[in-house]
C-alpha cells in the first residue's frame, strides 16, 4: 500500500530542507538585529545616565534573545 504522499517523498524532503534553511536564515537575521537593538540601547544609557539601569536591563534582555535566536539557527542548519 502506498500512502497520498509515496510520489512526492523525495520532494517532500529537499521542501523540508529547504524550510530548514530558510528558518535558519531567519533566525539568524533576528539574532542580527536583537544585537543591534542592544547596542542601540547600550549607547542610550550613556547618553542617558537617569534611565542607564532600565536600558542596560533591556540591552541585556535583548543579547539572551540574540543567543537564542543564534541557537535556533544552529539548530536548523543541522542537517537531519
């Protein structure tokens, strides 16, 4: 017995791979960015010593999700 999919099964991997990467690519690009926010908000607690502690927090906040969001792409660049 074959299944709705049994022509389409190779098709359905290099689908499957190519989502793989192109969340990986996403992924990626975010940890990009939440970088970029921290270090915007880094430079605005200089600027603004009254609010330096609640930047920091943010920018702090903004690097853990970077690093997840680098994991997230490891994780997806991984063949499977």
């Amino acid at each position: 017995m074959t299944g709705p999919n049994a022509g389409h099964q190779g098709r359905l991997g290099l689908d499957g791979a190519l989502l793989r990467r192109r969340l990986a690519d996403v992924a990626a690009a975010i940890a990009c960015t939440e970088e970029q926010v921290a270090e915007t908000l880094e430079r605005m607690a200089l600027a603004w010593p009254e609010d330096a502690i609640r930047l920091q927090v943010h920018a702090e906040q903004a690097r853990r999700f970077a690093t997840l969001e680098r994991d997230r792409a490891t994780t997806f660049s991984l063949p499977r």
